[in-house]
C-alpha cells in the first residue's frame, strides 16, 4: 500500500461531562479508569481516544450506544469541546484554532451526515443541498448551479423543487449526502448516516455510498454501531467501548486478532470468509510449479468466500498473484474448504 | 418481621394501645397537620379577645409602599433624565413609533388619508371599501388553507358589515393590525435572548410568572400615565397582556429543534445571526405561529379593557353599552368582537399548520397565474375604488341595509325579567343566604397569623422550607400592605366559582373522555368558549343577574369551566392503553376501571387542569369588579380610576400572590404525585 498522508489526528483526546471536569483530568496523571471518572461523579464520554485517519481512507468508528462514538466525532469537529487532548487537521491543531478559524475551516474543509438527516424543513432538495454555499454567501445562480450537479451525482435529479417531507427516508437521506458534499469538503464525517433507515434501503445506500467514494476520494470518518457495515465500508476500524478504544485495525486484523474479549464478541459470528483475503490461507509458493500445473491465478487482495467457487473447482493448488504481478503464494483447496468450515 | 423488631419500642406499644395513634405516628406531616388545625381552630374562637392584632392587622404597622410608589412614578414622569434625554421624552419616543404604523393602517381601514387637521381635514385618499376588505379576507383564506376557511372568514366580515358594526370593527382591527405583529416581534427578540443565555432566561423568567398572574387592571394605570388616554397606550398594554406566553413558546420552540439541525448549522459555518434567522426560527415556525396565534387570541381579550385606557372601536361600544346598562348594544358589538376573534383564530391556526407549498413542476410564465390571489386582490380595490366615488354604497355599506339585533336583545332581557324574575331572584337569593356570605363570613373572621401559618405548613408538607418559606413572605406580604379583608373577599368568590367549575366540568371531562363523538362535541363547545373575550361573558350575566357577588361567580364558573373539562378528558385520555388493557383482562367493570385505574394515573393531569382554573378564575374575577365585586381586582380599578399607580399595582401584586401560591402549592403536590406513579 503507498504512504498516506495523515489527514486527521486525534491524540488522546479526552471528554468529560460534569462539573469540574479539567480539573479533574489536570490532576491526575490521566490513566483514569471508568470508575474513578464515575465516582468523580462525570460521565466519561471519550477517554484517552487517539486516532490517526489517513488521506482517501474510510475510517470507522464503531461502538454501541452510549460507547462515545458520536462524542468523538463531534470533537474531531469541535462541534463538542474536548475537555483535553490535541486534534491536528493537516498538521493545525484544531483546538488552538479561534471560532473564526473554525467557521471558515467548516464552511470550506469539512461536510457531516446526520443520522437524522436534519434537512431543514422549510426549504425545497435545492434549497437544503445550496444551504452551506448560501451560508458562505455565494451567488444564487452559481450556488444553485452547483447544487444541480451534487443532486444529480446522488441520483436526485426531478427532485429539486420537493420539500424534506415530501420524500422517503433514502431519498432524504440523499439530500443530506448532496448537501454535505456540496462545498467539497476535504474531510467528510457520517454519524450513523443509514441507522434510521430500513435493512433493504440501508444496503442499497451503502453500495451508493461505496460508489460516490470510487469516483469522490474523500477522507471520510463513518460512525456506525452497526458491526457488519463497519466491515463492509472500512478500509479501517475503531471500536470504542465505555469511551475508551479497544482496537483499531482492517476489518481482517479484528476478526483474525481480536485484541479484547469484548471485540471477539462481535467477530465471533462474522463469516470470515467474506472478510479474510486469501492471503491468509495461502502457502508460500514452492520453487517448481506443481505437478500439472496451477489451476489458475487469483489475486492476492481477494476474499476467500468470492474465491471459494473458482478454486474449489479444481483439485490443483492456484497461483495467487501480488500486485505487481508477481507470484506471492499458493493456495489449495483444503485451505480454501477449512477457512469455509470455520465460518 | 425482621424490622418490626428494629422499631422503637413505644411505637409498638402506642400500637397495641390504639390503630389510630399508631397511624398517626406513623405519618408525621398528618399529625402536624391535625395539631396546627386544632390549635388554629382554638385560637380562632378564643383568640380574639386576647391578640386582636392577629385577626385585624393593625394600621400603624401598614406599610404604605402604594404611596412611595405612585411618588416613584410622579417623579419618574416629571424629573427622571437619563442624560441625553429624560424618560417623558423616552415614552413619547415609543409612542411615535407606534403611533406611526398605526395612522397608517387607520387611515387605509377606516379614515381614509385626510390632509389638513380636525374638523377642516378632507378625505385624499377613500379607505378601502368594504366590498375590497372582504374581497381580501376570502382570497387569504384560499391562499392558507382552503374555500371552507375563505367561506367562514368572509361570513364573519360580511356579519360585521350587515349588522352595521363596520366602522368600530375596521378601528379594532387597525389596532390588533399593529399590537400583534410588535407584540410577536419584540416578543420572539426577547425569546431568543433567553434561549441564548440562561443568566437572561433565569431573570425574566419570574417576571414573566408576574405578568401573566398580575390583573391587567394593575398595569393599565402606569401605561396611562406614560402615554396617556389614546389608542397608543391601549396598544402598548395589549402587547405586555399579550407577549408573555410568545416569549415563553419562543423559548420552548428553539429548544425543541433538533440537534442534529444545530450541529448542522454550525458544520457548514452559520455565524450566529445566520445560525438564529435561516436555521433556528425557520425550524421552530410551527411551534412559533401557535404563540402568534396566542398573541392574537390575548390581543382580542385585551379589546374592551384596552378601551378603558383610549382604545375605540369594538371595545369601546361594548364598555359604553355596559356603563348605559343598554344590553342590547353591548351584546351586538360584543358578538361582532367574539366574530372577528373567531376569525382571525381560525385563519391564524390556518396558518401555525400551514406546511409549505407542496413542489411546482412548472413555473408559471404570466404574473397574473404567478400571484393569482394578489393580483385579484388589487383588481378588486381598485374597481371598487373607483366606483366608490360614483356610488357610496359601494365605498361604505347603505346604512338602511344593515340589520340590527340590539332591540331585540333589550325585549329578550325584558321578557325573561318580566317572567323569571321571581325564579331567578329566588335562587340567587337562596345561594347567597345559604352559601355565599357564610363562606365569605368565615373566611373574613379568620386570624391572618393562622392562615399565614397554616399556609406555611402547607408549603413545607409539599416541597420542604423552600416553598413554605415562599407561602409565607407573600401571604404576609398582603397582610402588611393592609389588603387582607381585600384578599379574603378575592379567595371565597374564587374558591367559590373554582369549586362549582370542578364539580361541572370535571365529570363532563370524565364522561366525554369515555366517548370519542361527546368528546368531539364538547371540545368544539370549550374551543368556542375560550375563544370568547373574558368581558363578553359578563354581559349575559348582567342581563341576567344584574350587579353583584353573584353575578361574577356566575360569569368567573363560565369563563373558568374549559380548563376543567379539558385537563380532565385530556388527563383519562392519555391514559397508557397498555394499563386499561390491563385493567380490561384483570377483570374490571367500566366503573372499576374508571375510578381503579384511568382516574388514579389521571390524577396529576387533573390537578394541573384545577391549577389552570384558578389561574383563569382570578383573572376573570378582576374584571367582574366591574359589576360590583369588593375585592382585590376592585381596588384596581378604583386604582386605575383615580390614577393611583402605586395602590393599583399593589394590588395587583397581591392578585398576583395569590396565584403565585395557589400555582406553587398545586404544582408541588402533582409533581409529586407523578413521582410516586413514576410518571417522570
């Protein structure tokens, strides 16, 4: 993989809800656990959480309610005050920046989905998508020009004199991504953008989702507590509990590494067949070629469940292949069947 | 077991003694309570040869604040300066900024533009002819909502018209034209300061609770001596009787928005002017324009009081019928401001649901399909305009056309009091023999140290020091201001009216919370009551009854009976279906279910609705001290007559206590209630 530029840091970023709450993270020397926090009489909504979100990746964080998650994501835009901690956005310390900084920072760098969609509900998908150019003053004709594309890019094209209620819960929700994406934001941060929406719809979003990405590039921070979206949008995951972070890795590393029980928890039941890639089944390729050949060629990055087919097919290893062509590895199909069987 | 041997010793003993001590010991706050009335009781009836102060506040204790505070105000008018101008000129400030707008929408709705002054003015410009006014109402009532609403509000302008209150209407409602949308706007400022900051949401909200629990009568004087006897001073105090309620939802309403909404509007960047005017009002608009309906509705209950301080039109007809005793003038102007009330109720509530436009797929191309209701609009006054100079009777309705119900109403009072009156006279009579002046006896002879006291206990046995200490600063409060007697006459005809307004409206409540098409009915009838303006519901009374005690408990039952009904029906009715369900499959009777289940969990619901009616019984109850009350809401006025700012706002604050601690004590007693339901 090449380098990446880091787009956004998060180093131990620290919330604390309740009187005193400085001072009481001023004390001490910050290893606090959630109990002394509890019996300081504060709630701990973001403890310690540190988080290094690379340029063009799909960052998510995932935890169940009341984990901190939404916290953290609103730090990160200081919709939230941190009570302590350092958030360096390209390099320049968020929490040093004045409220003017911030405005222009948000008005320009940055775009958020809500998990309520918070389209408002006096202006028409045209107005709601312009809203953030209006904010910053931009001319009608150009910001509604501009709007037009972003509704057409989510698929919203004859919509654009509807009013918020006048649409299905998907469709709204598309205004809300039109809308985020229509100052082009550098860093694009979605709080739980498909949780109020029914199974069918949220798959169908999240492929959109996966689609918008392969064209935009964003760098984009995703919050779910969702576990199986989180593995299938992540190039990267966090998984926060209680406030704090109990491991960030690729959605392969937390299935195959849990670091904590509570993270088995949740891989447990995932297939792993849909998140492991064959590299981590294959062998090293022997020197010879094997006796009648390969049975064919897969790639190194692809996942075992897609290849199973292919490769169950024939009785002869494969070849697997890295990147730049060259062979990496071998990969039989009793490997290949015990991965499956696993689960 | 184990903790009855954790008990005191004497406490099983007084149980084996007696159940009813055992009881008692049990619950402190009911022993305390049968000690303090047995001791009040004793002190009552052998007291009063011994501390005669403690039952007739002595006048050389009387603290003569009324005085201080009318000087305050005469020195305020005459000598205060703030430096660059003095507060005469502050006040005339304000008054030209009313008066302004005001002349302007006069002169378009009833004078016509005149140039030159007095007598020798000449009419430039006509006003609008009545043909345009009700031509306008129906095309804004097809524009909000639909032809049901065009139709009823150009019925109500059309009966202003026929029944010849045309003129005194178009003044009433050039002065509603402003009071609301100034009152709405400063109100709507003032909301948002104190959703901005929680120090200036603290501060006003006390004042607040003092302006909506203080008779209008009260701060009628100092308006008058502000800005004198004219329409200006009627405006300002409609829009301090009308605002606080606007201020109170504007604040409510801003906090409902969303999150979510919030957070978005500070992501893409709104400065806070940007955040408050396209984010936070545009989201809160439903919640705001059900308080510009209240403005609206407080605006049009202030028309006839606002009248006695230079306000003309309807009003103004309906007080001078009233001071005449000529019921039948009254009752016609007082209908046609009961017509107007109703719709601009209607077409406001029009509005408060009015979503926005549903999406257009074509723009119109012609101005005419763009604005059709405008350009109608502006067709319609300009040929009837025009025509107007031609022939009067489209300028101004024929006067031999109108219809007029005044002699009627006059022969109906004539006829009932020819053929009821022994009946009526008999019943008034036997209730205020039997009932009435026993109570008011009673109360006058209580001692105020016991009732202070007892208030206090009150107070404690519901919400600790804190609330018992408020009971007894502002009942003492009353007795040091030498208004007692005053006050006790304000509490037995409230307590009076209060009591029969619970025993009628509570089981009409009951019973039309059990059927879904009663109910319909009924809260139709209570909308239409509380849409009435508070004076309307003396006149009928008057007509009845004449001057008196009775008569304005007649008239405070019937201004206060829609609270009751309503929290009652509303309390049964939001009842978790789960637990009548329960109660269902338990095996209840409709009867057990009633009273075992819906009216237990309705309880709180109820105690808020008692709390309304008296809030709405001491409001009505000042304003009957225009039929001859001897109460509080009396000494307002005699305040306001003589223009004794000081006397009239103490007494007004008294009115105001009373509330405050009726409101107080009730509350406590709900909220705990609900505790214990585990309904919060």
């Amino acid at each position: 993989m090449a380098e990446r530029a880091e787009k956004l840091v998060c180093n131990a970023v620290w919330k604390l809800f309740g009187p005193g709450a400085e001072s009481f993270l001023g004390k001490a020397d910050r290893s606090h656990s959630i109990d002394d926090i509890k019996q300081a009489g504060l709630i701990g909504a973001v403890r310690d959480a540190s988080i290094t979100v690379l340029e063009g990746e799909i960052f998510v964080i995932m935890g169940l309610s009341g984990s901190g998650k939404s916290t953290l994501v609103r730090c990160m835009s200081r919709l939230i005050e941190p009570t302590a901690g350092e958030i360096l956005f390209d390099g320049q310390d968020l929490l040093q920046a004045t409220a003017r900084e911030m405005v222009e920072i948000r008005r320009h760098k940055m775009g958020m989905v809500f998990q309520h969609f918070a389209l408002l509900p006096h202006l028409t998908v045209l107005g709601n998508v312009a809203f953030p150019l209006e904010v910053q003053g931009v001319d009608r004709s150009v910001r509604e020009a501009r709007a037009r594309e972003i509704i057409e890019l989510v698929g919203l094209e004859g919509r654009e004199t509807y009013y918020p209620r006048e649409l299905s819960g998907g469709q709204q929700q598309r205004v809300g991504i039109a809308r985020s994406l229509a100052v082009e934001p550098e860093l694009w941060f979605l709080d739980e953008p498909f949780s109020a929406l029914d199974p069918l719809i949220r798959r169908e979003m999240q492929d959109e989702f996966l689609r918008l990405q392969n064209v935009l590039h964003k760098t984009i921070v995703f919050i779910t507590h969702d576990f199986d979206e989180a593995i299938r949008l992540a190039d990267r995951v966090a998984i926060m509990k209680d406030g704090g972070i109990d491991q960030i890795g690729t959605p392969e590393d937390l299935v195959v590494r849990p670091a904590t029980d509570y993270v088995a928890e949740f891989t447990k039941d995932v297939s792993r067949a849909k998140v492991l890639s064959i590299a981590s089944v294959m062998a090293p390729a022997p020197d010879q070629a094997p006796k009648g050949g390969y049975g064919g060629e897969v790639p190194v990055g692809i996942k075992i469940g897609e290849a199973a087919r292919q490769i169950g097919a024939l009785d002869r290893p494969f070849a697997v292949i890295g990147g730049d062509g060259q062979l990496v590895g071998q990969v039989t199909r009793e490997a290949v069947v015990e991965a499956l069987i696993q689960g | 077991m184990a903790d009855t041997s954790l008990r005191p010793r004497f406490e099983r003993d007084t149980a084996s003694a007696s159940p009813v001590f055992a009881w008692l010991f049990r619950r402190p706050t009911a022993l305390a309570w049968i000690i303090a009335l047995f001791a009040a009781g004793v002190f009552w009836w052998f007291g009063k040869p011994l501390a005669g102060w403690a039952f007739k506040y002595p006048t050389a204790w009387k603290w003569g604040i009324g005085k201080e505070i009318t000087g305050a105000m005469e020195w305020l008018m005459n000598e205060a300066t703030f430096g660059l101008f003095t507060f005469r000129q502050l006040t005339r400030a304000i008054s030209a900024v009313i008066e302004f707008p005001y002349d302007i929408v006069l002169s378009i709705l009833s004078t016509g533009f005149l140039s030159g002054q007095g007598s020798q003015a000449v009419q430039i410009v006509p006003p609008l002819s009545w043909i345009a006014v009700v031509a306008i109402v129906i095309a804004v009532g097809l524009h909000v909502k639909d032809w049901k609403l065009s139709a009823l509000l150009g019925g109500c302008f059309l009966y202003l018209v026929v029944f010849g209150q045309w003129d005194s209407a178009m003044v009433t409602l050039s002065s509603i034209a402003i009071a609301v949308p100034l009152g709405v706007v400063v109100a709507l400022l003032i909301g948002i300061l104190g959703y901005r900051s929680l120090w200036f949401e603290r501060a006003i909200t006390p004042v607040l609770d003092l302006m909506q629990t203080v008779p209008v009568f009260a701060y009628l004087v100092p308006v008058l001596v502000m800005f004198g006897f004219n329409p200006v001073s009627a405006m300002v105090a409609t829009m301090i009787y009308a605002m606080p309620p606007m201020v109170r939802i504007t604040m409510l309403a801003l906090r409902q928005v969303p999150g979510d909404i919030t957070d978005l509007g500070t992501m893409v960047g709104c400065t806070r002017l940007q955040m408050t005017w396209k984010v936070l009002v545009p989201s809160a608009m439903p919640t705001l324009m059900v308080g510009v309906n209240q403005v609206i509705m407080l605006s049009l209950n202030m028309v006839i009081i606002a009248s006695m301080i230079g306000a003309g039109g309807l009003g103004f007809d309906v007080l001078a019928s009233l001071r005449r005793l000529d019921i039948g003038g009254g009752i016609e102007a007082g209908v046609a401001i009961v017509v107007l009330a109703i719709a601009l109720d209607r077409l406001s509530q029009a509005m408060a649901r009015k979503a926005p436009a549903s999406h257009t797929e074509t723009q119109p191309d012609n101005i005419v399909r763009k604005y059709p209701y405008t350009v109608f609009c502006c067709a319609v006054v300009a040929v009837t305009g025009v025509a107007g100079v031609f022939w009067a009777g489209i300028q101004d309705y024929p006067e031999a056309w109108t219809v007029t119900t005044g002699p009627m109403w006059g022969e109906l009072v004539k006829y009932i009091n020819i053929n009821f009156y022994d009946q009526l006279e008999s019943f008034k009579t036997a209730l205020l023999l039997n009932v009435l002046i026993p109570f008011k006896r009673f109360l006058l002879s209580l001692p105020w140290i016991a009732v202070v006291l007892l208030l206090g206990l009150a107070g404690y046995s519901l919400g600790r020091w804190r609330l018992a200490l408020l009971c007894m600063v502002l009942s003492f409060a009353i007795v040091t201001v030498g208004l007692w007697a005053k006050a006790m006459v304000t509490i037995y005809l409230c307590g009076i009216s209060v009591v029969a307004a619970c025993l009628i409206g509570m089981p009409i409540g009951i019973l039309a919370a059990q059927n879904e098409r009663l109910w319909r009915v009924v809260q139709t009838f209570i909308d239409t009551l509380q849409t009435l303006p508070s004076f309307v519901y003396l006149l009928p009374v008057v007509m009845l009854f004449r001057v008196g005690d009775f008569s304005a408990m007649i008239a405070v039952i019937a201004y206060a009976l829609a609270p009751a009904i309503r929290y009652t029906a509303h309390g049964i009715r939001q009842v978790d279906p789960q637990l009548v369900e329960a109660g269902i499959v338990s095996g209840c009777t409709p009867f057990q279910l009633l009273t075992k289940v819906k009216l237990k969990l309705a309880f709180p619901e109820i105690m808020l609705g008692l709390n309304q009616t008296i809030m709405l019984s001491l409001s009505m109850l000042v304003i009957t001290a225009l039929v001859g009350t001897r109460d509080l809401g009396q000494e307002t006025l005699i305040a306001l007559t003589r223009a004794r700012t000081g006397d009239g706002i103490v007494a007004g604050l008294c009115v105001a206590f009373i509330a405050i601690i009726a409101d107080r004590l009730i509350r406590a007693g709900a909220d705990r209630m609900r505790a214990r339901l585990g309904l919060q």
